[in-house]
C-alpha cells in the first residue's frame, strides 16, 4: 500500500468546486480530507481561514 497527500489551495467562493474536481480526477482512493485552517485576526475579533485541504489518495500498487 502506498499513499499520496495532495495539497489543493482553496478560496472561500471556490472551496466546493475546486474540491469536487479534484477529487473527480483522482485514481486512487480518497482516505481523508483535511483544511488547512490558520487563524486569522481582524478589527472585529479573531476568526480562522482555510488555505489549502489535504487529501490523501491509496494508491494500488502492482506486484
């Protein structure tokens, strides 16, 4: 078994779409899927954004 972490960097108004077609084309298996979440601070207070999302493929391997 191998595995592969694939980075795909998001915009908030893009997350879903980016993610979708990524995954889309993948060949392997999708295992997890992780945001790369960093806190954020504003006038208003503190918040956090997603900067990129991890995923990890399987990929078969051929004996």
């Amino acid at each position: 078994m191998k595995y592969k972490v694939h980075r795909v960097n998001v915009k908030n108004n893009n997350m879903q779409e980016k993610l979708e077609q990524f995954i889309n084309e993948l060949k392997g298996e999708v295992i997890s899927v992780m945001p790369n979440v960093q806190p954020t601070f504003t006038l208003a207070g503190a918040t956090a954004k997603v900067y990129c999302i991890l995923v990890v493929e399987k990929i078969a391997v051929e004996n």
